[in-house]
C-alpha cells in the first residue's frame, strides 16, 4: 500500500542541490546508500527529463521516485522484478493515465536506468539485469488494479478467479497480444478516479493533467 505521501511534491531540493553539487565537484568519491535516490533524480533531471515533455516530465520523475524507493540501492536488480514490485505498491492509487505514459516512455526510462543505476559511485554498485517485459508487466497490474475496483462490490473475486477468467479479462484490455488503451479506458471508466485524494496540491494538479492529457 503507498503511503499517505508517496507522491507528494518533493521537499528536498537542498539535498538535491548538494548531490548535484557534488556530482561537478568531487566525482572521485563515493555516496551514502542514504543519498541514491537523490543523486538518481538529479541524474534525471541532467538527462532524460530535457528530453520530455509536457505531463511525461513530471509522471517519468514520479515514478522514479516510488521505484528508487521500493527497491535497495545494493545487489542485482531485475527490472521485471523492481518494475513489478514498484507497480504493485502504486496500484489504483493514480489513473490509468499513469500507467499509459510509462509504457509509452518506458524505452526512454529502461534505457536510463541500465545507463545510470551501475554507474551511481556506491561502496558497492548495483548491477542490471536487462531484458523487461514492460507490456506483460503493466498488464498484470491493470488486471489486478481491476479486480481491486471490482472487490468493492464482490468482495470474493479474487477467491473467484480461474484460468479462464483471468485470459478473459487480458483479452478485454489488448489488442494483437499488446495494451489496447481505448479498451483500457472504457473499461475503467466507470470506477473513475478522485483527484482530491492527492495528499498535496501538486500531486492534485498531475493528477489532473494525466486524466486531461
């Protein structure tokens, strides 16, 4: 479950400032595990973040953030694995919209993340383990943030599922074996999505201008 907060606006500009900072500076020398998700971010905002545009700029940092911080700077990362578990703390709590963009920016964002996670100068660096399925992956989590709406009325549906059903509803949501995003958003349509549970006003104002894009 993400936490009240989660996607609130950052507040550390100042330790980002610092990161950045040092980045310049003192390039020898290596950080604190405290410090890899800022150092990430200001990796982002040097490089692929001038690459985007519009509302992608703001959703591609948003979802770094919940990533860097759902799995430990230490180890191997299996993106299918880091993705997975990132989505499954995100869930229903942004729009569909959320899930759109990151599959359209994803070669951008995988591309990122081999190039800068191995390179952060930790004690001992993280190593990627390449090759995701970004398709396969948003759409177990479609499908689970579905049967989490439809909970609300039956709350056996999960108790409920076969197989077949399970195909059936991957079927109500692709085309040619891909994420269709019109059947996508017919079909969500009818849970809606409430801006007001953003926990601040700039998470309020993303929200809106995902379900607007």
């Amino acid at each position: 479950m993400v936490k009240q907060g989660r996607f609130a606006k950052s507040k550390r500009l100042k330790q980002i400032k610092a990161i950045r900072k040092q980045t310049h500076t003192d390039t020898g020398r290596t950080i604190k595990s405290e410090d890899f998700e800022n150092f990430v971010l200001v990796r982002y905002g040097l490089t692929l973040k001038k690459r985007l545009t519009g509302v992608d700029k703001q959703t591609v940092q948003r979802f770094l953030q919940e990533l860097l911080r759902d799995n430990p700077p230490a180890g191997v990362w299996d993106l299918d694995s880091v993705l997975t578990q990132t989505l499954k703390e995100v869930n229903v709590h942004v729009p569909f919209k959320f899930y759109e963009r990151l599959v359209a920016n994803w070669p951008e964002i995988e591309h990122f993340l081999r190039r800068e996670i191995p390179a952060v100068p930790l004690a001992q660096r993280i190593q990627i383990y390449p090759g995701s399925h970004i398709q396969e992956v948003v759409l177990r989590q479609l499908d689970a943030n579905m049967l989490i709406f439809i909970s609300k009325d039956n709350p056996n549906i999960f108790k409920e599922m076969t197989m077949e059903k399970m195909d059936a509803l991957n079927d109500s949501l692709t085309s040619g074996g891909l994420i269709d995003w019109e059947k996508v958003a017919d079909i969500f349509a009818p849970f809606g999505f409430d801006i007001n549970t953003a926990s601040d006003d700039g998470t309020r104002q993303w929200f809106d201008q995902l379900l607007n894009e």
